[in-house]
C-alpha cells in the first residue's frame, strides 16, 4: 500500500503521544535516536522490517571523516574544509553548501562519538584510498560490512532504551494546514492500526531505490538496471514531501556501483580498481577511465554489449580487496577467476587473447612510466601487477538515490518557497543528499555520511525543539 497524507483540521484523534517519532530504523533513524536519547527525548522509532537491516546493512559500513584521531594516529592529515572541497568538486560544486558544510564538520565528531560512547570501533582504511578523495579517510568497522554497522547501532538502541517498534509501516502522515506534522498511522504485519501523534517528526525512511515506477519517472536510465539496495526503501518520503508541498530537489541523483559479481550478485569492492586493476568488455577492450568513480561507471558498464565487463587485476590487488567480506564470499561462490598468463585468463573469461593482451600490456605499461592512457586515465609504477592474475564478470547495478527532501543545514525540510517546515525533519536517504544532480557526482561515501552525521543533528534539533 503506498504512503498517503491527510492534512487535516485539528481534530484527528491519535492512540498515542509521544515527543518524537523517526521513521525508518537504518544507520540515519538509529543515529537520531540515540542523538535525541541523549538529549532527553524519548524516540519511537518506526521500522516496516523484523530486524533493523536497510540499505545500511547491504553496504560496506564505510563513512568518510576529516580530522579524526583515527587519521592523525596514522599521520594523515586532512580537514573538514578540504573534505568539503572534495565533496564538491565531486557534486560539480551543485551540492547544497549549508549541508555540505554540516556533514564535513560533523563526521569527524560523529565517528568518536560513535566509537567513544557506543564502543564501535572505528579504524582508518590506509591501504587504499577511494576515488575524489585528497587523502585516506573512510572509516570501517572490523568486518568491512554494514551488518556490523547496523547490528551495534541496534545494540546500542537497544542499550539505551530506545523503543523501536518494527514489522510496523509509517502509511499515513497527518499534517496541519500551516503544515506542521501532528502524527503518523503506522500498520502493523498483522494490519492493525495505530495512530501516533507527536511534536516531531524525522523521515530517515531513505530513498526511493525499491519504488519502481519512481526510479522509471526521475531515473531513466536506470529503470532497467540491478536494484541493489534494500528493497522497502519506496520512496514514502518523497511521496509525502510533495503532498505537503515540499522542495525536491536533485531527483535524477543516484549512488550506481559498476562492480557487482554476476550472476551472483556480490559487490566487487573498487579497491581493484584503485589499486590498479582494469575493465575490458566482452571484446576484451577497456571503455574508459574507471578510475572517475564506481557511481557513473554502472551506466558505462550497461551500455557495454551484454551490460557486462570483467575486471582484470592480480594477486596482490586481491590480498587488499580480501578484507572486505563480500570479496571473500564472490571467491568463495567462485565468481573470481585465476590463471597464471594473459592468454589463459582470456580463454578463462572467453574474450578475444589478443585484445586483453594489448589492453594489459598497454596498461602495464603505462604504469612503468607513471602515464596516462587514451581515456586520461593516469596509471602508477607502484602499482604493476604479476601473475597469478584474475577476473571477475561485473555488471552496473542502482544502489541508492540521492534526491529526495530539500533540507536546511540542520536537517529541517523546507517547503518548495524554501521556508522550513515547523516540525519535520529528514536525515540519509529520504534527504536531498551531497552530489549534485547526477549518479557522477556522489563521491564514495556519501550515503552513509549523511545518513549517519545528519541523523545524529537531526535527533539533536527535534530535541532542542520539542524541549524550547
Ligand atoms: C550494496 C551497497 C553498498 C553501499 N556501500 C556504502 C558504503 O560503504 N559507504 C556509504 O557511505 N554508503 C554506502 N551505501 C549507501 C548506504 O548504504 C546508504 O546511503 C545508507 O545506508 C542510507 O541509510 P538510511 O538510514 O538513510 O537508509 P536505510 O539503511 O535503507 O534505512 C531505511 C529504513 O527505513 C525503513 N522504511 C522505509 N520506509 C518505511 C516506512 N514507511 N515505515 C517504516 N519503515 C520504513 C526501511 O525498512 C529501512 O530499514 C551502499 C549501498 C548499497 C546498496
């Protein structure tokens, strides 16, 4: 059933009242909790799953932070200010500059509170960095995965009392005529109702990757591609923000990824790019330079014949891209091949030997000179490769949007005038992100940051709001 609005006299009759309810139990509702918990709101948190999972726990749990100890502990010196610029560099400068801002500013913050008060125990990846960004500063959890992330976000809800009511769906939104929220229906498995009134509201119900028919009217391009994002994001957000006149902005944005193992469906972490690896298609010819960015390559990789590519790289590349748990389980499942020539990983993947060896050998090449090929890519002596070599067939998959409810730098959405809604806020993916109009504009990593850090600040407002 799809997400309606009523707006209503003041006369709706509600179940029950609390101060703050949060819809969607993913990285940015579970941050806001825990941000408003501490500062003396009780949330109720609204989650249509069993389990607390989202897209949250389909990703590598990774989230970019300039300025951390984690980096100084590594002598990587960085700075919101250049993070910033990164950001924006990436988004064409078209990012909103005051939650550009907010985010840089607050990540570094957001990841010690995590570690410090929650006991997550961040660590700065240094043996790769991501392309856009001037130095190494993502941020993982042990495993690499965003089942991590998620499990000890829950865990540490759960430690603080945080009510979360899941297998329950926010379906209808009441809202006053000055627009101001005064309650949400929420429908349980067994289709009850109930209706929740209350003085906030933070919409963190991400974006709308799982609707199809709103990936087909704002994301074209991508209507026919792999969705590879948790499938309950349907866009409720967007759906109630435009009934309520809100401003959409950036609707076409989307995170793509051009490295998902198929058939079998496992991310393929960049890192084998990065850190010299190759893509050719099934004519064994490379298409461009994928060293721009995983979002904008899915859709070079489905324009290729049989929206496919391999990624070509060796054994040291895969001895970095092994400490993510998802690259353990595509050489598990057998997605990665081996061989100890050129000539017999092209019979391996069956593509043209002549081609692959000319790509490779210019590739390598190129390396040796520290030089650039024909797309600008630029190549690096450090990072040749010897035998054993592998592949791996990838095709371009839609992992999230990145448009959705135009907000302030402190996570109020604005109605389309740009004037804020009284009392409504949207955090991670249900929010206009950070990367501009387009899939080439995310900068890895900028899913989880404005989920986690604008969640957090979005916790921290409705709270000082609801106690002024
Ligand atoms: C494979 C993959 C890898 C990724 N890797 C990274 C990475 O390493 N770093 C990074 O920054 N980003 C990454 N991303 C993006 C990142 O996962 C998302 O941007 C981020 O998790 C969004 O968090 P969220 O809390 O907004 O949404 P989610 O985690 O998706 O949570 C939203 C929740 O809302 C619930 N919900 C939706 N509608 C309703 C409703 N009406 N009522 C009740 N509940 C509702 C959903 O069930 C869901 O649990 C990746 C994404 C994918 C798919």
């Amino acid at each position: 059933m799809s997400a309606t609005v009523t707006v209503t006299a003041a006369d709706v009759k509600f179940d029950t009242q609390v101060p703050l309810v949060i819809v969607g139990a993913g990285a940015a509702g579970l941050c806001a909790a825990l941000a408003a918990k501490e500062a003396g709101i009780d949330a109720v948190l609204v989650e249509r799953d069993d389990v607390p999972s989202g897209s949250t726990a389909l990703s590598a749990g990774l989230i970019p932070a300039a300025g951390t100890r984690f980096q100084r502990g590594k002598g990587i010196a960085d700075s919101p200010e250049l993070f910033a610029a990164d950001i924006q560099r990436k988004a064409g400068g078209q990012a909103d500059a005051s939650v550009v801002a907010a985010v840089s500013a607050g990540a570094a913050p957001l990841v010690e509170w995590l570690c410090d008060r929650y006991g997550l125990p961040f660590e700065v990846i240094d043996n790769f960095n991501y392309p856009g960004h001037s130095v190494m500063r993502m941020h993982g959890l042990p495993s690499r995965t965003g089942r991590e992330l998620i499990d000890r976000l829950r865990n540490a809800a759960e430690a603080s009392d945080v009510v979360i009511l899941t297998k329950s769906a926010a379906q209808h939104l009441f809202a006053d005529s000055a627009g101001r929220v005064r309650g949400v229906e929420v429908v349980r498995r067994d289709d009850t109702r109930e209706r929740i009134g209350c003085e906030a509201l933070i919409l963190a119900c991400n974006g709308f990757g799982g609707n199809p028919a709103l990936v087909r009217r704002y994301i074209p391009d991508m209507a026919a591609a792999l969705y590879f994002g948790h499938p309950g994001n349907r866009g409720d957000a967007v759906i109630w923000g435009e009934a309520l006149g809100a401003r959409l902005s950036h609707l076409g944005a989307y995170q793509g990824h051009g490295s998902v193992a198929t058939p079998h469906n496992i991310l393929i972490t960049w890192a084998v790019i990065m850190e010299g690896g190759i893509q050719v298609n099934r004519d064994g010819r490379r298409f461009c330079d994928e060293t721009r960015g995983y979002s904008e390559h899915a859709a070079e990789v489905l324009r290729q014949p049989g929206e496919f590519a391999w990624a070509v790289f060796d054994a040291r590349i895969a001895a970095v891209a092994r400490q993510f748990d998802d690259f353990r389980k595509a050489e598990g499942a057998g997605a990665i091949l081996t061989a100890a020539t050129i000539a017999d990983l092209a019979k391996a993947m069956r593509v043209p030997a002549e081609n692959l060896a000319a790509e490779w050998n210019d590739a390598e090449n190129l390396k040796h000179g520290n030089g650039a090929d024909r797309f600008g890519r630029r190549f690096r002596a450090d990072q040749t490769c010897r035998p054993p070599l592998h592949a791996v067939k990838v095709t371009g998959a839609l992992f999230h949007t990145q448009g959705g409810l135009g907000i302030d730098g402190k996570g109020r959405v604005l109605r389309r005038d740009g004037s804020g809604f009284p009392n409504l806020f949207a955090a991670g993916g249900a929010a206009a992100g950070v990367s501009g109009p387009t899939a080439a504009g995310y900068l890895s990593g900028n899913g989880l940051l404005t989920a986690t850090v604008l969640g957090r600040l979005t916790g921290q407002t409705a709270a000082e709001q609801i106690l002024s």
